[in-house]
C-alpha cells in the first residue's frame, strides 16, 4: 500500500476542534500543507485540536512542526465519533530559539480515525503549531 501524508486537507483530513481561535491564524493552517502558516495558542495550557480523517487509517510515523511547545501528548481514537480517546504518545520538546521545532515520532499501534493533540506546556505565554504531518495508509474508507 501508498504511504500518504494522512494529516493533509487535501487527502481528506479536517480539524473539527480547536479551543483557541485567531482569525488570522486559524486550526485548518496545521493541515494545510503549507509550514509557513500555522494556528496559534490563545496563551492559557492546556489547548488542543482534534483532526478527523474521515477514515480509517494506521499510522506510522508523526512529524509536529512547532514553536515554543514545551510538552504535548497526542491521544486517538479508532471511534466513528470523537469519543473514547486514548493516550498515544506524550513527549516534551526542546526549546529551539528562532526556528522551528521538528518532532518526528516513530508510532506503534497507530490505528485511528480521530487524533486529539493536546499542548499541555509551553515555553511562553504562546505557542503555535505550523503542521502535523501523519505518514501512513488508509486501512478503510469510510461511508460518510
């Protein structure tokens, strides 16, 4: 099977949730292909944003393009309904000053429909998300 980028909006993906909004800077920029665009923290921790594939799909491997995230945790859910999350993957990042950081995640038993990313710390009062990048395959489409 093709190994696709899964987190893209062009591939079908969608952010349903976001507890931060900026106008300028909105939830769809983390998957829009695009790292110069990115959605921003509204300066309180925890905040999050859930994608939904539209499928489901196995994935192996999670790029995170940020900045001044200091810990997150990435949970999913193989539910028809964005219920039932489980914690995945927790990981705190280093502090890079002027450029991004670029965390690349090996996953296992990455089978999900749903995945909820929660930036639980940061490294200043705000913190942005530039992309996340899920490399992986489609196991079933859904009928939606």
């Amino acid at each position: 099977m093709k190994k696709t980028d899964l987190c893209l909006s062009s591939e079908g993906a969608e952010v349903i949730l976001a507890t931060s909004s900026d106008e300028k800077h909105p939830a769809e920029n983390i998957i829009d292909g695009n790292a110069d665009t990115f959605w921003t923290t509204t300066g309180m921790f925890p905040q999050e944003f859930i994608i939904c594939f539209h499928k489901h799909v196995k994935i192996e491997k999670l790029i995170i393009q940020s900045y001044l995230v200091r810990s997150l945790r990435v949970e999913k859910s193989a539910a028809q309904e964005p219920v039932g999350f489980e914690q995945w993957i927790e990981k705190d990042l280093v502090h890079t000053v002027g450029q991004l950081q670029n965390e690349e995640i090996t996953a296992h038993d990455g089978h999900a429909t749903y995945l909820r990313v929660i930036i639980l710390s940061a490294f200043d009062h705000f913190a942005s998300v530039h992309s996340i990048s899920a490399e992986g395959t489609v196991v079933l489409n859904s009928s939606k």
